[in-house]
C-alpha cells in the first residue's frame, strides 16, 4: 500500500472500520466456501490420479493443450494470473475479472489430475482477492481497493490452510518486501479466521502435526538452527530463482505457448514415470506425510520436487508454489536432521516453514505456520531459521509481481 494511502487510512471512522468489518465476514464466508470446493474437488483428484496413475500421466501434454486454449479463448486480464493481484496491490491495475475464477479453478484440476507437480496456495489467493475485490464495489469508503485485496488474499489462504494467524501476515508481507501492510487490520483478522473456520465447519482437512517438546535454546543449538536457516534459504532461494530462468527460457525457446505446454508437458511426464512412478506429482503431501510418519524419503526427495515443479509451472501448467515448497522444506528437513543431530520431526518442521519464507520473501507468516501447524513450543527455533532463510534472500521470489522495498 502506497504511504499516502496509510496515512489517509489511519483517520477511518468507526463507521467505515465497522462496514469493513461486516464485509469482512462476509468475504471470509463466501471465501471460505470457494476454498472448500476449490480443496476437496482437487485432493479428490489427486485419489483419482493415484488410482488410474498409468493411464493419465501420459496425457499431461493433452491436458496442457487444453489449459492454453481455455486462456486464450477466455483469459484476457485474467492471463496474468497471481501477477495481476499484484498489479492490483500496486495500483498498477484496477480490475480483477470474475472469469479468473473458474478459470483458474479448472485448469488447475486439469494440472493436478494429469500429474503435475504444482501447488494450490497461488489459486485460493486469487480466489480469494478476486471475490473480495469484486463485493468492494458494494461498500463506499476510502482506499477500499487495497483493503479489499488484502482481505481477500489472507481470506482466500486461510480458508485453504486454515492458518489464519499466519494468513495475515501473508496478505502483509508479500506484496512489498520489507513494508508491513498492517492499515485496516481488523478486517483482515475477521476475514481470515472466518475463512479459516467456515473451510473447517465445510470438512476440508487441515494438515496439522503437534510438536510437544521444545528444544533446549543452548549456544550449540543456536549455531546449529543458525546453519538449518542457511540450508533452508537456500534451497528456496534456489527455487525461486530457477523457477524465474524457467519461466524465461521456456517462452524464449518456445514462443507458441502450445508448442511449450506440448513438448514440455511430455517431457514431465516421462520424468514422473521414470522417477519412483509419480512420487514428484501433484502436491507433494505424500512427501509432507511421509516425512512426518517415519515414511521412506530419499536424500534427493527435496531436490527432484523442486526441479519438476520447475518444469510444471515453467511449460504453463496452473497451480500454486506453496505446497510443494512445504514437501520440499519438509523432506530436506529429514535428510538434514541426521547431519544436524536434532529431532527429525523438529527439523521437517522448520523446513517446512522456512523454505516457504524465503520463497516468499516472508518473514512473520512462515513462523506462525510453524506454530498453527506444529504448535508453539518450538517458536524460538522457528523464529531463529524463518529470519535466517528469509535474510538469506529477499531478492529472488516466486511471485514476478513482488517488489522490494530495503531500507
């Protein structure tokens, strides 16, 4: 949010800061019901793909013709995807479409279904930003389009995770690097927990694993959650940097987007076949689960997750980045912990958490992930890697549209 714009904010009557208060349970309600219907249609999808693996991962490359042709027909503002929320934020745009919507809801089954290795986190933000940017126009008081957006896109990632502490300080964080958008917090709160709480009533699943035993702060755990962070920022450092060259490479090598999506979307799918037959598909919750269940994970889980997402979202497949960011952090968290001499369970957490921060380029929202998802006994050490890993990058970023603003 522009400085002019926080400072006008911070003169809100009561009867505005009320009226957003009021849409905000509106917007988490109808949030939380898009995100539902959004999240049970998808991880029944992923059972179907499970079940009928060898006869759909072949298509991929099909599926990716249709995921063209649907946004070349239909797209137009919406194309832009995530990068016009930011747009938005940014006051560089005024408009998001509702048509982005089921745009973005069906091409992205289309993805998951087929065995693409994406996310769902980048869909229910733009669900959610869309939705409350679009009832804005129902309510009359100032700056209401960034107020709005934020609302919306904490809504929209508390409903999906139902996280909703950690949702906030998402929608806060991310646009701007470095500036916290906390105008208007109220709203936001509101809409986030009744988001979070409407997905919940709904039946879709949180995944959650209650660490109970907090690790002894000592100058030697200290050094070692010190170089966790720097393991950890880098591998989302590395991320958000080949997920940026690939984004390029594939549009200059391939300038049709059907020869893209075609060629690139048949070469994924031999990889996925070739490698541990679809264990890089989909989300990557079969890694989380495993990583936290005293499941079979491989040292080069994390690395293999991150380079077919790559490929995935570089051909033009549709999905977030989040998820698979957290099975990446996760399953290097267990390859880690041996080397480290710490819990294993302990160091997928911080993984988990701390590769999405410096992904993100967030720094307060990975650290509540860490205590809505495994609880807050260990907040110090989620506090000591999120700040590391996130300091660690602060350039690179999964989100094209994000700015930086270092003092």
């Amino acid at each position: 949010m522009h400085l002019k714009n926080i400072k006008e904010s911070t003169s809100l009557s009561s009867f505005v800061y009320m009226q957003l208060v009021v849409s905000a349970i509106v917007i988490g309600m109808v949030v939380g019901v898009v995100d539902t219907i959004f999240g049970r249609t998808l991880l029944w999808l992923g059972e179907v793909r499970s079940q009928y693996f060898s006869y759909l991962i072949p298509f991929l490359g099909l599926a990716g013709l249709l995921i063209v042709y649907l946004y070349q027909r239909f797209g137009g503002k919406a194309n832009q995807g995530m990068d016009l929320v930011f747009k938005v934020g940014h006051e560089e745009e005024n408009e998001i479409p509702l048509r982005l919507i089921p745009l973005v809801t069906v091409t992205t089954w289309l993805t998951h279904l087929f065995g693409g290795s994406a996310g769902r986190e980048g869909v229910a933000v733009q669900l959610g930003a869309t939705l409350s940017h679009y009832l804005s126009r129902y309510v009359n008081v100032p700056n209401k389009s960034q107020f709005f957006l934020l609302t919306g896109m904490a809504a929209g990632f508390a409903g999906l995770f139902q996280t909703p502490m950690a949702a906030v300080f998402f929608a806060a964080e991310v646009l701007v690097v470095g500036r916290l958008a906390l105008t208007a917090i109220a709203p936001v709160v509101v809409a986030s927990f009744t988001s979070a709480w409407t997905s919940h009533g709904l039946g879709l699943e949180k995944f959650a694993v209650p660490i109970k035993k907090s690790l002894d702060m000592t100058p030697e755990s200290f050094v070692k959650l010190v170089i966790l962070g720097l393991c950890f920022g880098l591998c989302g450092n590395l991320f958000a940097y080949l997920l940026g060259k690939g984004k390029k490479w594939a549009a200059k090598q391939f300038e049709n987007p059907y020869w893209r999506i075609g060629i690139l979307g048949l070469v994924a799918s031999v990889l996925f076949l070739a490698l541990h037959l679809g264990r890089y598909t989909g989300l990557g919750t079969n890694l989380i689960s495993a990583s936290f269940t005293g499941g079979q994970i491989y040292s080069y889980d994390w690395l293999l997750k991150l380079l077919l997402t790559v490929i995935t979202l570089s051909a033009g497949y549709q999905g977030g980045e989040v998820t698979p960011l957290f099975a990446m952090g996760a399953s290097l968290g267990v390859a880690l912990s041996g080397l480290i001499g710490l819990p294993m369970e302990l160091v997928a957490a911080l993984g988990y958490a701390s590769v999405f921060g410096s992904a993100t380029n967030t720094f307060l929202a990975p650290i509540f992930i860490g205590g809505e998802v495994f609880g807050f006994a260990n907040t110090p050490a989620f506090f000591i890697v999120c700040g590391i890993a996130y300091a660690l990058n602060r350039q690179n970023s999964i989100y094209g549209g994000q700015k930086v603003e270092l003092s």
